[in-house]
C-alpha cells in the first residue's frame, strides 16, 4: 500500500496499523512551583506543534514518585472558554491518545498536589 506523500508523510490510521511513525520526542514536564501559588501548574510541549503534528501521544510517570491521588487536565489542539479537558489520575498512567493529529498538549496541574520532583514524561509520535 501507498502512503500519501507530502505533510504527514502517513494518515494517523496509516501510521497507527502499521506502527510507521517519521519522527518520535520525548521531554519531561516538571511541576515546580516559584512561590506565588497559582490555582494551576501547566506545562506545553515544545515537540508538538502544528508544524509537527503528533500522531500518538503516552504520557506516563517517568520518575515513579508521583503519589497515586494526583491528577492531570489534558487540553488537546487548543483551549477555549467551553473546552472541556480529559481529566487523568496517576493510576490511569500511562495514558495513551492516537487517532488524530494533536497540534498542541498542554497538561495541567492543580497547585498543591505536586512538587518539583513531580514528571510526567511525554513520548511523542510524529
């Protein structure tokens, strides 16, 4: 079979049944606070951009010393006033999404609920 050549190289099904991915990233979103107690801690991933779209996206914890009662807000591709975002807990991890082109991740934290030594690793698909 043919791939479509061109600016994703391969669809999202193409790449997901036959696991045919041009590029991967990964990165360590940290949660460390600077002392102002904001209502949230977010962090954005600098590899997913829509110049490079994700195909597939596992966030998981990558150091093992979030405490299980944590939990995450997921906003895909954007945020608007009615966005609803997925929310996940540390015993979901990890946490997988495929089956569409992911321009922009942003995961949010509530304040208090991390510390600096706090990652959730990002593993990023292209």
């Amino acid at each position: 079979m043919a791939s479509k050549l061109g600016y994703n190289a391969f669809t999202v099904q193409e790449s997901v049944n036959m696991d045919a991915f041009s590029d991967y990233n990964y990165e360590a979103a940290a949660y460390a606070t600077d002392g102002t107690d904001p209502a949230y801690i977010e962090v954005s991933s600098t590899y997913i951009t829509s110049a490079n779209p994700a195909k597939k996206v596992v966030i998981y914890d990558s150091t093992e010393t979030v405490d299980a009662t944590d939990y995450w807000t997921i906003f895909l591709n954007g945020e608007t006033a009615t966005q609803k975002g997925i929310v996940i807990q540390n015993t979901n991890l990890p946490f997988t999404i495929t089956g569409l082109l992911i321009t922009e991740l942003k995961i949010r934290a509530a304040d208090g609920i991390t510390d600096a030594s706090d990652k959730v690793g990002i593993l990023s698909f292209h």
